[in-house]
C-alpha cells in the first residue's frame, strides 16, 4: 500500500476516530508508516536470503555436527544475508531520505521534501536547486557508505 493511502488511513483512524495523535505535527504516526513500508521492503527479500542460506551444505553439516541452532544461525547463516540485509538497507536510507515528501505534506511536518515542493510552487529556482542537490549529495553518500561497508563484510567485493 502507498505511504500516502496508509497516512490517510491511519489519521482517519488515529487521530480523528480515536482521538489518541493530532492530525498535524505528529512525529509517531509518520515514523510508523515509513518504518512499516520500511520493513516490508527489507524483510521479504531477507527471508529468502535466509532459507536459501539454511539450505547450504556447511549449515546441515553444522547441524549435523549437533551445533546449537543460535550459534548456526548467528555465525553460518546470518553472515550470508549480510550482503542483502545491506543493500536493502541503503535503498530504504535512501527512500527515506528522498521519498518523504508525502509524509511531510500530510502531517504538516518541516523537511527537505516540503522546502522543495514550497520553492516549487514559488517558483524560487535556488532553494529547488539546493534541495535537488541535498538529496542527491545525500543519495551518493549512502550509496558510497553502503559498498564500503559490504567491502568490509565481504572481502570477496571487488572493486
């Protein structure tokens, strides 16, 4: 589901049924949904990681051997998954950096994506070009750190 189907959604819900948040300046409701897309982005592919990896040889032979399964799962399987797990997390880092426009217009909240969609509308071509670049300088730095990191987690990335 969007981000912004499900922030309608939950204000409907939570704020104007329940009474429990204020519909603007709320940071809860915001912070809910783009962890819960978030999640849903991360953990299904991170799942198939995982079995594939459960399946390997060295994992029955572990098993075999009478290894704890939390010591299997920590030291043989989890480490296969590193590499997606960071992958997946830097997309995410990235769509949470670029992608929360909607959030910010529906919850009434400041940030990059509301500047430029006011510097938009106002026609203000430095604050555009600014926020443009933020995101992007911001979009290249995650990336850099994203294949630094699996650099350091997998020896075998070349690059």
């Amino acid at each position: 589901m969007p981000t912004f189907c499900a922030g309608v959604i939950f204000i409907l819900l939570f704020c104007i049924e329940l009474h429990w948040l204020p519909v603007i300046g709320s940071f809860i409701l915001p912070a809910v949904i783009m962890g819960l897309d978030s999640g849903g982005t991360i953990v299904k592919p991170l799942r198939e990681e995982l079995k594939e990896s459960a399946a390997l040889p060295y994992v029955r032979t572990a098993k075999a051997k009478g290894l704890a399964p939390l010591r299997i799962a920590v030291f043989h399987i989890l480490p296969n998954a590193a590499g997606i797990l960071l992958s997946l997390s830097g997309l995410v880092a990235g769509s949470l950096v670029a992608g929360t426009l909607t959030m910010e217009i529906l919850f009434g909240l400041p940030g990059i994506g509301s500047l430029a969609l006011n510097a938009i509308q106002g026609r203000d071509t430095p604050v555009v070009l600014a926020a443009v670049s933020f995101i992007a300088v911001s979009l290249v730095l995650i990336n850099t750190a994203v294949d630094a990191l699996h650099k350091l987690f997998d020896p075998r990335m070349t690059p």
